[in-house]
C-alpha cells in the first residue's frame, strides 16, 4: 500500500516507524510545510520522499492527516476534493469540529475519523519513535458515516500497529478527552507556571525536583501549537473540566484552611481509588 | 556497621536494599508496628531480624527513622532518649517541625535530619526496590546543629548509594519541597477526583486514558497516612503555593472563557521553561 502522511511529527514519523516495520506501507510519501522538518524527515528514513499535497493524494491508497488540529481541518476539504477511491483518516485530538468540517463534504464517506491514544510532550521528526502505539486503544468516531471499506482499512492499520478499537461519536470522544488528557495538560502547563513564579531565583532548588514533580510537570513541555488549537476547538468541554478540578482543589484548600484532616484523610481515599483506572 | 530501620516500607525497604548492596550495613536490624509488614520485611530479606526500639538502639550504630512525619517527630525524643554515641537521621518529606522536636533534646547533636528525594506512589515493605536513590538529591537540613561524626556517617552512606548532597536549613527545606513535591501531590489528588467525579458511570472510557494521563495522575495513588501528616505539618507553605497554583489555573480558564488564545500560547510557551529544569 502506498501511504501519505500529511505532518511527519510525533505522531506522524511514529506511524510511519510503525507502518513500514509491520510490512503496511511499501511506500510513505511525506507532506510537509516545515522545511526543516521535511529535512529531517528523509534524513531519518521516515519517508520516501516529500511531495505536494496535490502531486501525491491521488496515487495513494492511505492519506494520513497528522497536523495540529486547526491546521487538518483547514485542509480536509481539499484532501477529500482530489479523493475518488481513497481513504482519509485523521489522527487528532478533538474531532467534533474536524466531523462537522467533513460532514459537509460530498466525499465524507471516504474520510474516517480517529485518534490514537499515544503522544509524548515531544514533537516533530526526532521525537518519531518506534513500538509507539502498542498495547494502546484508538478512538474511532462516527463510523456509519465511513464507507465499509475504509472502515475497514483503517481499522486494520491500527490492529496491525498494535492498538485495540474503541467507538464513540465525536461529542462523546471530546467530552471523554476533556477528562482523560486535556485537563492533564492544562494542569501542568499551570503546575509550571506555579514553580516558575516562586522559585525564579533559585537555581541550586531544582536540584530537589524528584521523581514525582517530573512525572506531575512532564506534559508542560508539550508544543503550544499543537495544544492551543485542541483547547480552542475542545473550549466548553476543557472549561467545565476545569471549573470542576478548580472546585477539587479548592476542598483541599478548604481542609488545609480549617485544619480539617478528617477530610482531607478522605480526599486522599477516594482519589486513591483511580488505581482501577490506571491500574 | 549495625544498623536499625524503623519503619521498613517504601524508603525504609529501598534504603535497606540498598546499604546491604553496597555493603555498608553488616546487619540489619527492623523496627515496625505493622505485623503484617513485619513479615514481609523477614521475607523479603530486607532486615535480618525485627526487633523492639528499646532493645535494638543501643546496639545499633546507626538509626534510621522512616516512618510517617507525625509518627517520627513522636518518637525521635524517645530514640534520642536511649543514644549515647550512636547516630539517627530521619528521612521524612517535612524538616521544620522535626527539627524544632529535637532542637529541645540533650541529645540533639547525634541527629542528622535530611530528605532524600526519592519515591514512589507505592507504599509498604514490598515497594522496595534496588537501586531506589541513584542519581537523586537529597537535603540535610540544619548540619551545623549535628555532631561532626554524625553528620560525615550521614554524608557518607548518601554518597555510597549514590546520592548528591544539597544543603539548607529546615525551614527553606519546607518551603522548596511544597514547589518541588507536594503541590504535585495535591493536583495529582485533585485530578484523580475530578476524573472521578464526572466519570463515574463511565468504565469502558477508561481505556482511552492515555500516557499523559496516567503520568499526571500517578501520584495520586500515593498512601494517606503519609501524606496527611506532610500536609500538616507543612500547611502554611503548602497553602500558599495552593493559592498560586489556582491562580495559575485561572489564568487559563480566563484565556478560554475569553477566547483569548494569544495569551493562552504565552502561558504555554512560559511553561514550556520548565525543559530547563527537569531536562
């Protein structure tokens, strides 16, 4: 099969890793609008070569649109206008915006709309890595409206890369990634921000930063052009979470204030309990 | 050298592992109020025998207080109470209140007090692991009130298992460790329980939680017993940079109530600053 990737960062560079180790892709076309980014690209054997979006949608079987989410849902419609037989997916994290931009488009069937659970808080190229989906579930959105067979090859891509399928609609997906990875990022952007404040004149202190505060603060390394626009388009779900975990950590607050450790005690229990989720 | 742990969990557990491995303790000998941890220690190989604390200080060396901040600042005067030449060191997460405790004792100056910055989110005999402080930081607090043999038994056996030794008064040791640890407690508690909290009729959802998730939520695993203590004795500094943190969060929440994403990608980008400090 012979695949383009439209974005060859993380996600991108790591899919192709991935493709071309399980034997899916016998070719991988990059686009790329960041020319250093192309650069490297083909330095590091991600791809075969860069080509235009124009000069390279129709002679593919696969396109992979793997751009901050603004920018994918810019250019889906002119991916799904040079379309006739083949398949479109996304890989972004909101996609009750990127939906809507397809619904509207005569060739929506063509177009399946997905979102790997994986990322790090690198990007670009160099932070492709390989093994990066395995063992990791994949959202699938608003399936009916995808052509069985599309449906099927994407499905197929992702088991073979290693991910099990779930299904939601999109407004389902976005409510849920509000919860699971939106607000983790809000958190300790803001985390960041908290240290960076007080403890600008203290070099020698960050030397005591243990193992707890890096896993806490890791995610605030992550590209703002990336995120900016999944809480731009993800905006009233990301505020309710938010508003709810400023209340949570106002009872901590309130317990702190009031020299209630009963509570507190309590608190502790019951976030304790994510340990079903996370295991 | 003979060497009494008292309170053979996660960092007592993982210290004894790792002075038996570098071959600074001849025997080991454990203190601990749990019976059934008390087993576990004898199983786990990780004390040679346990004992009470009044039959085993005398005979000991060195005596290292790992137990809940509140337990060890109750028990240090006890410990104290039996030494002649011997040394204690504590390894707990606050300084300022364990060292006003022994800042009254005749005994003062055989006590070391210092944080190795190091854990996990596990707890009890079986969390310990080898090779635990290799690399990490850790604090002593107040060197000058501790005899000078003391203090070089306590510099030596941090630098055997391969720690770096960093140094402040007590009260300096609270305030940093409210930025650098248990402010990332709280919002990991927090997140947990705003996860909680709005998807609790939502299991199949828990699959999507990715990476980031599971790393910022991680510590909120962490045991109550411990923590609860810290927090107490910590209180006013943990407040504080409480405060901060959801005044950063509200900057935030401002930037998406407003849509104004020009300031929200200058909040990220200052977070991104954070790559400086934990690389």
């Amino acid at each position: 099969m012979k695949v383009t990737i439209i974005g060859i960062g993380l996600i991108g560079g790591s899919m192709a890793i991935a493709l071309r180790e399980k034997g899916l892709a016998k070719q991988i076309i990059g686009v790329e609008a960041n020319a250093a980014h192309a650069e490297q690209a083909i330095a590091l054997q991600l791809v075969d070569e860069i080509k235009t979006l124009e000069s390279t949608v129709r002679e593919s079987d696969l396109i992979i649109l793997a751009i901050p989410v603004n920018s994918g849902e810019n250019i889906l419609p002119k991916i799904l206008d040079l379309v006739n037989k083949q398949v479109v997916m996304d890989v972004g994290s909101t996609k009750l915006s990127i939906c809507a931009t397809a619904d509207g488009h005569p060739n929506r069937k063509r177009f399946v709309a997905t979102h790997p659970m994986w990322g790090t808080e690198f990007s670009g190229p160099q932070a492709a890595i390989p093994g990066a989906f395995i063992g990791k579930g994949v959202i699938i959105c608003d399936k009916d409206k995808s052509d069985a067979d599309a449906l099927t090859l994407v499905e197929e891509v992702y088991r073979t890369i290693g991910m099990h399928l779930l299904y939601m609609n999109a407004a389902a997906h976005d409510l849920h990634a509000a919860y699971v990875s939106h607000i983790s990022h809000i958190t300790s952007f803001a985390l960041a921000n908290t240290v960076l404040e007080k403890e600008r004149e203290e070099d020698a202190i960050f030397e005591m930063a243990s193992t707890g505060f890096e896993s806490t603060v890791r995610l605030a390394k992550s590209n703002p052009d990336m995120w900016v626009p999944i809480f731009m388009q993800n905006r009233e779900n990301v505020l309710d979470v938010l508003n709810e975990h400023i209340s949570q950590l106002k009872k901590f607050k309130s317990c702190l204030e009031k020299e209630n450790y009963d509570f507190l005690q309590e608190l502790i229990v019951n976030a304790n309990k994510i340990s079903k989720i996370i295991g």
